[in-house]
C-alpha cells in the first residue's frame, strides 16, 4: 500500500490520513507491518459488514418484489435481523455425522472462506486503495477464486452422504463450466490495456471523449460483449439464482451442505456473498472504469465512493436477477455455457484485437472501426443465440 | 530464507509422500493438491509471482478437478483401498520402473545447463516475461496456444454433437 495521492483534496486522502494518523509514532518495519493488517482488518469489517447488510437488502428487495413485507420484526424495518440470524447460526448445534471424515468436513468451510477472502487483496477500492500491488493482479484473483472448487468438493465428500456428494459434482461441473467464459472475457481486456495489474487497468479507463463519455471499457462494443459474459459466469461461479443449482434450496435438500449445520453452514453462506462481492469489484474494476468518476464534474466525490456505488448497483442487478428469473436444469446450464459463452468469448477475443489494432484510425475510418467492432461483437451472439434455440420451441403443457 | 524454503519443501515433500503412501484415493488427491500449492509457494519464494498464480490456477483449479472426475467416474465403492502389492514380481516391476524413471529425471537435471549466480535469483517482471514469450519464445507459445484452442473447440464440438438429437431433451 503506497503513500496515496498527495495533491487530492482532503476527502480523496481520508483513509490514508487516518491510517498514517494510526500508525505514524511506530518505527519503520513495524509501521509496515501495521499498515498491512490495519488494510487487512479494515476490508474485514466493510466486507463482514457489508455481507450482514446484504442478507438484509436481500430479503427486503425479494419481499418487494414478491408483494410482501420481508422482515419487519426485529428493529425498525427489520434493521437487526442480521444480528439475530447471526446468534441463531453461533448458537446452534454443530453436527458432525458420525462417518464423516471430521479433518475435511472442517476444513472445507474454512479452506472456502480463506479462499474468497483472498481474492479482495488486489481489488482497488479507490485511487491508490489497493492492499497489495500485484503485477499480476487479475491473474492472481483467478487463481485464488478457482481455488475455492476444492473446497466444495471437499465439503460434499467428507460429508459422507451421497446426496452431497452428487451435488458437489454437480456444483463442480458448473464451476468449471464457467470458471472458463469467466476468464476469456477477462482477457480483453487485458490485452487492451497492457497489463494485468488491477489498478493499472482502472487508470488505463481514465479520460472521457468529448467531455462526457468515459473510456470504460464496457463502452466499446468487444467491451459490453465481455462485460455480459462475465457477468453471466460470475453468476454462475458465486452460485447464484440462475444457476444456484448447487444449492438448490427447495428442489435438491441444500446439496453439498446438506450436512452441514450452525455457524459453519453460515461459514458458507458468508464465503458465497464474499464471493459475490469479489467478482462484481472485479467487474467494476475490468469494465465499469473501477474508482473512475462518470463524469469529470463529479470527481470531488471521493473515489472510493464511486467504486462503492458500483459495487452495489451490481449486487443489486444481482438480487434482482434472483427475484426474476427461473433456475435453470443442470443440462441447460451447461449447454449454455460451452455452447454460447464460450464461442462468445473467444469471438470476442478477436474483436477486442481488431479494437486494438484499429486504434489509430481517424475521421471516416472511425466510424467503420465502430460499425466492424459492432459486428464483431452482435453477429456471433445473434448466430449463436439461434443455434442455441434452434429446434427448442415453446413449452406447451398438454395436459396441464 | 532457508527456513522459509524448508518449511515450502517439508510441506510440499511430505504432502507428496502422504500422497503416495495413503490408502485413500480421494484423500491422497487432496494431499496431492497440497504438494502443487507447496510447489506454488516455492516459485512465490523464488520471486516468480507469474508461475506461482498460474501454478495454482491450473493445477489446483483445473488438474486437480480432473484427477477427482477421474477417480470418482471409475471407482467401484467408496472405501475402495488400492490393492496390496500382490507378488514378488510385481513389487520388483514396480521397483524397476520407478528407478527408470528417476535414472532419466536425474540424468536430464545433471545434464541440463543451468546458469547458477552467486546472487539472488534475478527478479523477471510479468513485462519482461511477457516480452520474451513474445519475442524470443513466439512461435512456442504460438504453437501451445493452437493446440489448447483446438482442445478447446473439439470440447464444445463434443458437446455440440452429443446433446442436439437426444428426443425429450427438450427444456
């Protein structure tokens, strides 16, 4: 973690202010040392926060959309509801079947949340708000994410049951299935930008052309492709509705946590919602511009203001995907993805290298580089989009 | 330094026999997965942050999940052990190839020419490594990139073919 900005107003400065302010009568290693975990335990507490917040707008967002009130109980507007679910979940019994492998059937919760919680290390938060600086940032992120299918797998087979072990193989199916469009539409933009450093990728979506469109990178047609497919998989990797086959609570008795009970099971739940919040600060950071302002009238608002707002427009586009649409079946799922997303993706890896290619192009040329890039970009989702649902008509119930 | 390359091999070593020596097959991959993220740790110790993260992408991530369908999709029941050692013959078989293979591995390390700096290892950035894939290393990494795309598309292929004339596929 660096210095931070010098030259921004107060605000910008804030949190390294208060950090430096913290930590600054300590001597050098250990001032090093304490910047370090005072970084690690600050994203701790907004994203431990966040995630008891989010179990809340959750709830209150499917009870608006469902017609009814959600929870309304505990506190004004149901406000303490996290903090009841929590003592519910520390004071249950924790149950361990009796031939259960008891090392793994721990280990797996744990060995998930490590591993989600990795991931935030090289999101940049804001301008310069990054806890560690990688040069390969995105790379590492990846890594750490698909870390975490192991763990599932373990979960469903120190379990000893077969029903969570069915489910975890199915959950490993999707995960794999997905974890590949996931990563071709993040190389993109990698290659767009030259580097695969996180905070280098938000800079390079600095600027706007004509005062007031910004060059992020959902803006360019190979951009908003990518931008879809990752969404689409990210949905997919944090299993969420659509595709919570994993767990699907009321059709497949909670798959591979069908064992699993108390605070551990909440252990999951906590690992899921971090996941979900990692992979939209990544797509925030990969095409949403990161801290970037919308507009350079705006950029007195801090940046890690602006991340935080796009951060959560996502995870509500996310609830609000799970109050609307139907959960897939298992070969739907993954028809989908090695039929569609990924041809889509690697078509679109060309069309983001036309992008690149074409980029000196001026005047007229300009728009042929848009009209080529739209192209490169609508055609195969459209041809795809047929073949995929060629052949599959209507439902019709016939004897409903 | 030494302590902390000491512990990366005690782990990553240990791991690997635990590996080979245990009787379950599910848990000797899980021990497997750790020797590969031990292997991982050392490049980390080496400096070599690049390979590390794709050592744990692709081995933890994607091997790993390979060596679990694999196991899983052939085994008969759940606490299957592997089978003893049956005979003599067998054992001395196993003995001899194994030795084979370590005679070769060890002739090629003694053989190759490796560049040894009284120094630390020189710190290579994901630029400079990416500059000499491109450059020096292209038509290499040319050549593996064609061969995993075309793995790639046969899969979709694959999975094109199989799941189109099935009747009551139907959603």
């Amino acid at each position: 973690m660096s210095a931070g900005p010098t030259d921004a107003h107060l605000l910008e400065r804030a949190p390294f202010l208060l950090r430096d302010w913290l930590t600054h009568a300590l001597p050098e290693p250990l001032r090093w040392f304490a910047n370090t975990l005072i970084a690690i335990a600050a994203i701790l507490a907004i994203f431990g926060t966040l995630f008891a917040l989010l179990t809340l707008v959750e709830r209150k967002v499917l009870g608006r959309v469902q017609n009814r009130p959600g929870p309304n109980r505990t506190g004004w507007f149901g406000i303490l509801q996290p903090v009841a679910d929590g003592i519910k979940m520390l004071t249950k019994e924790d149950i361990v079947p009796r031939a259960a492998d008891p090392l793994l059937h721990f280990l797996a919760p744990v060995a998930l949340l490590g591993f989600s919680v990795l991931t935030f290390a090289v999101i940049p938060y804001g301008r310069d708000l990054v806890a560690v600086r990688l040069d390969a940032g995105v790379l590492y992120f990846f890594a750490a994410g698909s870390a975490t299918e192991l763990s599932i797998f373990m979960a469903g087979w120190s379990s000893n049951n077969k029903y969570a072990l069915v489910a975890a193989m199915r959950a490993l199916a999707q995960l794999i299935s997905y974890e590949l469009p996931l990563l071709l539409s993040a190389v993109p933009v990698v290659l767009a930008a030259g580097t695969l450093s996180a905070p280098d990728i938000v800079e390079s979506q600095g600027g706007f052309t004509w005062g007031f469109v910004p060059h992020w990178h959902v803006f360019t047609p190979w951009g908003a492709a990518a931008f879809l497919v990752f969404f689409i998989s990210a949905l997919s990797e944090s299993n969420r509705s659509p595709f919570d086959l994993p767990e699907a609570e009321s059709e497949l008795i909670a798959g591979h946590l069908t064992e699993y009970s108390g605070f551990k099971y909440a252990l999951f739940f906590m690992a899921e919602y971090f996941g979900m919040c990692s992979l939209c600060g990544m797509a925030v950071t990969l095409f949403l511009g990161g801290w970037q302002a919308p507009l350079a009238a705006l950029e007195f608002i801090p940046s890690y203001a602006w991340f935080a707002l796009k951060l959560c427009a996502l995870l509500l586009v996310f609830i609000w995907i799970r109050a609307t649409l139907p959960r897939l079946r298992m070969d739907q799922l993954t028809r989908f993805a090695w039929k569609f997303l990924v041809p889509l993706a690697l078509v679109n890896l060309a069309a983001s290298a036309f992008w690149s290619l074409s980029f000196g192009w001026a005047g007229p040329m300009q728009a042929l580089r848009w009209a080529i890039g739209i192209a490169l970009a609508v055609g195969p989702f459209v041809l795809l989009g047929r073949r995929l649902g060629a052949g599959i008509g209507p439902r019709t119930y016939r004897y409903a | 330094m030494s302590a902390a390359l000491a512990i990366v091999a005690l782990a990553t070593l240990g791991s690997a026999a635990a590996a080979m020596l245990g009787r379950s097959l599910l848990r000797s991959i899980f021990m497997l997965a750790v020797s590969w993220a031990g292997v991982a740790a050392f490049y980390m110790w080496a400096g070599a942050q690049f390979v590390a993260f794709a050592q744990v992408l692709i081995y933890l991530g994607a091997i790993s999940m390979v060596a679990l369908f694999a196991v899983l999709l052939t085994r008969q029941s759940r606490d299957e052990a592997s089978p003893p050692p049956a005979a003599l013959r067998r054992a001395i078989l196993a003995v001899v190839a194994a030795a084979g293979v370590a005679a070769v591995l060890l002739w090629a390390v003694a053989h190759s020419p490796l560049a040894v700096s009284g120094s630390l290892a020189p710190a290579t950035s994901v630029r400079q490594l990416g500059f000499d894939l491109m450059g020096r290393h292209a038509a290499a990494l040319l050549v593996v990139g064609v061969l995993l795309t075309i793995a790639l598309l046969g899969a979709v292929v694959l999975a094109a073919d199989g799941a189109q004339e099935r009747p009551g596929d139907e959603p």
